[in-house]
C-alpha cells in the first residue's frame, strides 16, 4: 500500500465535492443571504447611546416621526424703573424701598412743578392705573443717616407733563388713565455732586375729596413760646425746640401788604418807596384776576429779614405771578411750603372761603397770630386785620385760586 500524505483526512473534509463545485452562481449568492442579513438586523435595534438622543426613534423604518421643538419668540424685558419700563404700581396703598443710586435714565434736569429744585440725578419711575376720579397721595422718605436728597413728582403718562411736585408728600386729584410717579435726585452741577441713594415710597389712591377739605397735622412754627388760645404744642419737636401749630389752624390772622409781581417793572428792579407804582400794580393784579374791589393796600416793607428786603419784596427774595399775589397766604412757619402750595382760607361765622397760595412770604412774627392774608381775601370773606379764621392745607392742590364755595354742611361750619 503506498503511503499516504500525513493531514490528508483534514484536508478532504474541507474539500467540496465535484458536484458542489459545479453550482451555479445564483445559488452561492441565495447561501450568503443569511449573512447579508445581519447587518439590517442590527439596525433595527438603536444602540443604548442613540435611544438617548431625541431623534434615535426618527432613524427607526416606520417609526413616527418626532414632533419638531417649538420655537420660543425673545421675552420682552420686564419693568426696570426706567421711563421706558416703569415699575408698575398693581394695587394701593403701595410701599416699597429702593434706591435712585445705578438707576440709568437722567432725563429731567428741571420741573416746572418743583422749582429751583436741581434735579439733574437718577430718577426711578412708578407708573400707577386710575380707574375712577381719586386724590393721589406719593410720599418719599430718605433713609436716616445717608446722605440722600430725592424729590417726588406726578407726571402724565406720557412724561411730558409735570402736575405736581414736593420733597417730601404731594397729593393731587387726578382722573382716569395711567400717571407717573417719579423719585428724582438732587444734582448740584459746580460741586458735582450727586446725592443718589436709598429712599422709601408710599403711594395711595382715595376717594376725591370735597371742595375745601383740609389736611390734618402740624406745622412747625418760629415762635419761641406757644400763645394762650391758639391749639399750640410748646415743647416742639425735636432740639430745635420749635413749637408746633395743629393744623387745620383757628385764630386772629393779619392783615398783610402787596408785594411785587412778575409782571411790573422797576428802576433798580424793586419800588422806592411804600406807594410807588401801586396804581399800576392794583390794574394788573385786578386784570389777572377779574377780582374787583377798592384796593388801598401798601407795599410790604423794607429792611425786614435777614436779608434786609426791599419795598415789596417777600421773604422768597422773588416776584410773585400776578395772578397769585391777590391772593397769598402766609404763616411764620419754620420751612416754608414751596411757592404756590394751595392753602384754604375760611371765615368761620359765614362759611365763605378763598384758595390761597403760599410760600411767598413768611409772618407775622407775633404769636398771637396763626398768619396774614390778603386786602383781596380780607374783602371777599367779610373779615378784618385779626379776624379769626380757619387756616389748612388745601387736600386738592389742583383747586384755582380765588374764592371758592366749599358748600360744607351747617354742623362743619364753626360759629
């Protein structure tokens, strides 16, 4: 037997056969066809790290497809305390701290409603919805002990417009619609200094008020010593140690003289003597006014005050509008109200009552007065130097000057 090759066995079973060897093409390819599968069998099943993602299920053959991401429109900005986007006052009474200090709009540098204040710093804007005729109240408070001077004015909506204005409260009655309430800051421009900081708000909506309603409080006085009379408190408030006057206030007001208005002229800007150029002022103020009487008033005197005044010159140092200087009122306050602040002056035996402006002028010294007003106011209300009268605060500042018929019920009216 002739000897065989050695792996002979092993090789023979991996030969074909002579008829496999003969198969046609198309059926080699129909063997491979459970290996050409696997592939597409793998694909159907998404790998761990796919089913992760949001669009795996998207690859899948007849999955549904996933639904797009929605596309999100940029938020508008909301209320920064700019002019543009003034915080909004929801509901009052509304209270809040901030401050005017990093505040970016510095758009008023003067207010007709607040002058010869120098609001050239940051302002914050409050913008408060009125549904029904009301009286607006907005105080601001500095916070004690920095060093801090805000003022607070009302304005239209639109800013173009100031109503009213005061370093400390104001109160307006206003109508419906949108106003604006404004904390303001004290720039003084040749010393560059700013006096931005933290503040506290108040702002309240009530009811409108009647005609001659007054404010209640109290009204630091100059005096040294309280009269007998007179609802007076003489241990006064704080060390300055000034008596305080209860406001509305009752007693004997004065008889006060005219001073100059900004629509008279003088050589050397002020009269030069007690009479001089009356004639021409009793015309004006009369025009101005339509208030028709026999005037025979003099011109308030020189050499008064610190300052020393000339004829007809207030304690303001500053001519008075020629339709508010009929009818002034004036009192010995310690801190004058700013110029043209409404006061309510009323006869109590008759009812009869004038809407005065003050801040122009300051007296009597005596204390046995509560103040002094106008011939003019003297004339309408059927009263005489030292009379005793009702003094206060208008609650409405928006009232005209002039007389005005508080149409007050018979038991509010004092005998």
């Amino acid at each position: 037997m002739a000897a065989q090759p050695r792996h002979s066995a092993p090789q023979a079973a991996f030969a074909a056969p002579a008829a496999s060897r003969s198969m046609s093409a198309a059926a080699a390819l129909l063997a491979l066809l459970p290996l050409l599968a696997i592939p597409a069998a793998c694909a159907q099943r998404p790998s761990p790290v796919a089913a992760r993602t949001p669009h795996a299920a998207a690859a899948a053959p007849g999955a549904p497809m996933a639904a797009p991401l929605e596309k999100t429109e940029p938020r508008e900005p909301g209320p920064d305390g700019t002019r543009a986007r003034p915080f909004l006052v929801k509901e009052t009474p509304f209270s809040t701290r901030h401050t005017t200090e990093g505040a970016s709009d510095r758009a008023i540098g003067a207010l007709g409603c607040l002058p010869g204040a120098r609001l050239g710093g940051p302002e914050v804007y409050y913008r408060v919805e009125v549904k029904e005729p009301a009286l607006l109240r907005a105080r601001v408070d500095r916070i004690f002990g920095e060093r801090v001077n805000v003022d607070v004015a009302l304005m239209t909506e639109d800013g173009a417009s100031c109503v009213a204005g005061h370093d400390l409260a104001l109160r307006e009655r206003v109508e419906p619609g949108a106003w604006l309430v404004v904390v303001d800051t004290w720039f003084h421009e040749g010393a560059g200094i700013e006096l931005s900081g933290s503040y506290n708000l108040e702002i309240g909506l009530e009811p409108p008020p009647g005609p001659c309603a007054m404010e209640e409080g109290h009204q630091l006085m100059l005096w040294k010593a309280c009269s007998d009379g007179l609802d007076c408190a003489p241990e006064g408030i704080g060390p300055m140690g000034m008596p305080t006057l209860a406001m509305p206030a009752e007693g004997p007001v004065v008889l006060e003289a005219h001073l100059v208005t900004d629509a008279e002229r003088f050589e050397g800007g002020w009269p030069q003597n007690i009479r001089d150029g009356l004639e021409r002022h009793f015309e004006l103020t009369q025009r101005a006014t339509g208030y028709v009487m026999e005037r025979r008033g003099v011109w308030a005197p020189a050499g008064e005050g610190i300052n020393v005044s000339r004829f007809g010159e207030g304690s303001s140092g500053e001519v008075v509008p020629v339709a508010d200087e009929p009818w002034y009122v004036n009192m010995y306050w310690a801190f004058p109200p700013p110029r043209g602040v409404r006061m309510i002056v009323m006869n109590p035996a008759n009812g009869k009552a004038v809407v005065a402006a003050a801040g122009y002028e300051k007296g009597p010294g005596s204390n046995t007065a509560i103040g002094g007003v106008t011939e003019e106011i003297h004339h309408h209300l059927g009263t005489r130097h030292r009379s005793p009268m009702i003094v206060g605060f208008a609650t409405d500042q928006g009232l005209p000057l002039g007389p005005i018929d508080c149409r007050w019920p018979a038991e509010q009216v004092r005998p």
